[in-house]
C-alpha cells in the first residue's frame, strides 16, 4: 500500500496476535515505510523478536517470496484486481485477495441486531478514509 499508515495498523495487528509479517509497501511510501518499519521494530521486545515485522524493498523480492509456501502461511496482497490475480497464479500459498473493493455488511437472520447495528456503524462512521470502510 501506498499509504504509510496501513504500516502501523498492520503491524499492529501483527505484534497483537504474535504473527510474523513481511510487508511490502508501494514505491510512493518507500521512505516512511523505512523509517516507520524502523521505528515499530525497536521497540518491539526482544523476548517477542525484532524480526517479527520484515519490510521487503523491491518488487524483485517477491517472485522469490512466493515460493516459500513451506513458510508463509498467508498472502494479503492489496491493489488491483490484476495485481490480486497475478499473485494466485505464481503462487500455491493460500490468498486473500479482494475482488473490487467493495465493502458490504451481511447480517444473518440469526444476530444479533443490536450489535449488528454498532457493527455496520461502526464499519461505515469509524474510519471511512479506509479502503475497506462500508460503502
């Protein structure tokens, strides 16, 4: 992504649920994203490992990457469609790709309409500079 500030949020996400990550952040970002990467892993403790976040720095990197289905467990790739489908034909690691970015809420029959209610919300009001905000 483009947008440093998908770095911390993922990051965060990361570090809370003690899950290795390798980021890999648009051209347009490059250098926050260094000096973000920086900042995060320096205080990460080191009982939980300074390499727990890497930052990969070239589209060059990747190719390779997506070989290593014996390590990684996951790709979230985030961009355009054709970005999504050219990272599940090179790869036999599981994707979680998005389809056109469009967000919505389903609610089952079966919730609970009173959180359903603070969830779409939620989803809609929190943070809707975000490209996976309700639309």
């Amino acid at each position: 992504k483009s947008r440093p500030d998908a770095l911390v949020q993922i990051a965060a996400l990361a570090i809370r649920s003690g899950n290795g990550l390798l980021l890999k952040g648009g051209k347009e970002a490059m250098r926050s994203n260094t000096i973000l990467h920086k900042v995060i892993t320096s205080v990460i403790p080191d009982v939980v490992g300074k390499k727990l976040i890497g930052l990969v720095k070239s589209k060059d990197e990747i190719a390779d990457l997506l070989k290593l289905d014996d390590v990684i467990d996951l790709v979230i790739p985030r961009g355009s469609n054709r970005l999504v489908s050219q990272i599940k034909a090179q790869t036999k690691i599981p994707v979680l790709g998005h389809a056109d970015g469009i967000c919505h809420v389903y609610i089952d029959k079966s919730a609970d309409m009173d959180m359903a209610k603070r969830i779409v919300l939620d989803a809609k009001v929190d943070y809707p500079a975000a490209c996976n905000a309700m639309e």
